[in-house]
C-alpha cells in the first residue's frame, strides 16, 4: 500500500489518496461493493473491468499471477475512484524490453480502466506516480484498446505532458458501431442494400420452410446455464471449434465463460438473444449492457445453416437496441473489417494503443530510444504497418 499526498479533486475536501494492490481471489466485501458502485459512475462503461468479469478472469485465466489488480482510493476508507489490472511484461512486441502493460487476455476487449467520472486525471496521476516508485516497473506503461479522444485517452495526453513526457499512440484500429437515432427498421433500410434485404428476405422465407422459426430473449430470472450450453456447443461445433479457439476448447475459457455470464444475469448486465429452429439454436449472441452503452461480446450460428444467413437474421433482431432508452451506442467487439457485422453496422469506433514514459531518467532514455526504432519499423514496413504488434498477456 502507497499513500500519496493530497491532488486536487472534485471534492470540497482533498483526502490523500491510497494505492492498494488487492488480491481478486480473496477480495473484501467492502472492496467489492465499492467495485460495484464504481462500475454505475464511470466516465466510461467497460464491462470487461467490471468485479463481475475481470475477477473470474484474473482467477481463471491468469494462473501464475502476473497481473496486480490495483485500487486508487480516497484515503483509507474512502471512495474508489479507479481499478485497473497491470502486469510487468518482458517483450515489448519482439523486443526484449521490460515495461508495465494493462492486462488483458484474448476476449477482454476494451483496455479501458473503471475511473470515476470527474477523477480521469487525478487517477492517471496516482497510477503513474505509482509506477515510477515500483521496483518492478520499467521504461513505460502501456494501455491497450482506450476510447479513442474519450475522457481516459485525453486525460492520459494531458498527465503524460504536466509529468513531461507524451503519451504516444503506437497502434489504432476501427471496428463497427451502432449508433443512431433511427428506429431499428429505418436503420436497416439505410444499412443495408436493397438487394441484399431482398435477398434476406428470401432467406427467411425459405429457412420458415424449414421448421417453426422463433427469436427468443434470455430474461432475468430465468436459468442462465441452459442458455450457457446451447452457446457452447453451438459454437464447438463451427470453426472455432475446429480450430481449437472455441471458450469450451479449453478447461479455463469454458469456466470463465460460464462465470461471466452467470455474473453478467446477476448483475443486470446480460442480454443474450436465440434464433431457432424448432427449438433448436441456428444463431445466438451474447451482449452485456452498460448504460449509456453496450457490448456485443459473443455471436456463433450453426454453419450447416449458413446458407439462411442466421447469423445476419439474428443481427436484424438485434437493432431493437435502438429503441432502449438506456443504451445510446454498442460497441460490436469485433476485428477490424469483420465481414458480416461492418455490412450492418455503419459507425465506427476507433480504439487507441497508448505509451506512456516512467519518470526515471534511464526509462526516459528507452523510452526515447523505442520511439526511434518505431519510427524506423514503420518507415521499413510502410506507413500502414502498426508500430506495436498487440501480445496480449493472459
């Protein structure tokens, strides 16, 4: 535990400020309910550092512990006013260089930090100052996937300029979407081609040829594991499962799905959606719903059926998120340039890869020195290549 003196905050009273690293698998109840509260006011909704799925993660999908799970407090026992997870990291990309990263595994999608609204660059400041003092940490932190010119990303800017340094972009990517005022049929109508609509439409008409078409909408309080295995095996049995990839490929992304979503029901967060065909799932996806936005986690479809477009149908089904008050955008949590989703959705959200120098004079001076090899990788490989190739931790 760090204390730090007094910053100015949003409150009348400056308290000083409390660092604590806390463990995830033995966390406080006080800890936890603060958590909580801390995820209903932050200046940006990320589920994925929420108690209810980053706790299961670091518990499941980081078995050696890398990751320290820290809290910036308002004294002793006094509001949260940010959580993230960092880990030290040997390899920046495919050099050997020793750095501070926001952990992060192969389905966290957002590297956003919960922080309060108002308290953006106050919590940079802490979790910085934090840094430079740790014996553990070295040359840079780096923060994957913020809100390009959100409140994190422009709070970074400002801190990395007062502390001297800058805070440099080295990977940008663009994925799809949904945002606008329309209702869900006006937007179809504007996204989509009318001969592909058409064409849909002929789609459905021959798949409710097939069998009893229905949608279905997981609603709280039902049981959620039954909904959890049809999503399982529906996708094992496409090509993740194939691949390998599939969350019940492995012993560790099956539990911590299971657990995330059985958190997600508890905690008012899921929205997950069925197509079937006499009973049986073609399509199901998975949302988590974080006023003012949304998530769009987890989608597979039954590929001996792909030539109805399930997955797209149910996609159609999914606008209705245009008419819930509560969610103004949702991010689809999809590649860059993904196929299916980027022909639905027009809007796009850009997401940013950001490095920031520690304070000590010789992380100054790698930090400089990685900055020049960036610039000559990209002047080798093209202006288009990214400066940073992303090796999540998990």
């Amino acid at each position: 535990m760090t204390v730090h003196p007094a910053f100015p905050t949003n409150d009348a009273e400056a308290a000083p400020l409390t660092v604590r690293v806390v463990d995830p698998l033995s966390l406080s109840g006080d800890f936890a309910a603060a958590w909580d509260q801390l995820a209903g006011e932050a200046s940006e909704p990320n589920p994925f550092a929420e108690r209810w799925c980053l706790q299961s993660a670091l518990h499941l999908l980081d078995p050696e512990r890398h990751a320290r799970l820290v809290l910036v407090q308002g004294g002793s026992d006094g509001p949260v006013i940010g959580v993230m997870p960092v880990a030290p990291a040997a390899r920046y990309g495919r050099l050997p260089l020793r750095h501070v990263t926001g952990w992060a595994h192969p389905n966290h999608f957002h590297g956003a930090p919960l922080v309060r609204a108002g308290f953006e660059s106050l919590f940079w400041s802490i979790l910085l100052g934090w840094c430079d003092a740790a014996p553990w940490a070295h040359t840079l932190v780096h923060v994957p996937r913020l809100t390009e010119d959100g409140p994190l990303h422009r709070a970074l800017v400002e801190v990395a300029r007062a502390r001297g340094g800058e805070a440099v972009v080295v990977h940008r990517e663009e994925r799809a979407l949904l945002e606008s005022p329309l209702s869900p049929g006006e937007y179809w109508d504007a996204a989509v081609r009318a001969k592909k609509r058409k064409e849909l439409r002929r789609q459905a008409n021959r798949l409710a040829e097939e069998g009893a078409v229905s949608l279905r909408r997981w609603q709280a309080g039902e049981g959620i594991e039954p909904w959890i295995d049809a999503f399982l095996i529906l996708e094992a049995r496409g090509w993740k499962g194939r691949a390998g990839s599939a969350l019940a490929s492995h012993s560790d992304t099956e539990a911590w799905f299971r657990a995330v979503l059985t958190g997600a029901a508890g905690a008012g967060r899921l929205d997950m959606r069925a197509l079937d065909l006499d009973g049986r799932p073609l399509a199901m996806l998975v949302n988590f719903l974080c006023p003012p936005g949304g998530f769009s986690f987890k989608t597979a479809f039954d590929e001996e059926y792909a030539r109805f477009s399930p997955g797209v149908l149910l996609q159609q089904a999914n606008l209705d998120l245009l008419d819930d008050p509560r969610i103004l955008w949702v991010d689809s949590c999809a590649a860059p340039g993904h196929p299916m989703i980027d022909s639905v959705w027009r809007e796009r959200r850009a997401l940013v890869w950001v490095n920031v120098p520690l304070s000590a004079p010789a992380d100054r001076l790698r930090f400089a020195m990685l900055g020049k090899a960036e610039r000559l990788w990209r002047r080798w490989k093209g202006a288009a290549a990214p400066a940073y190739e992303d090796e999540s931790p998990t």
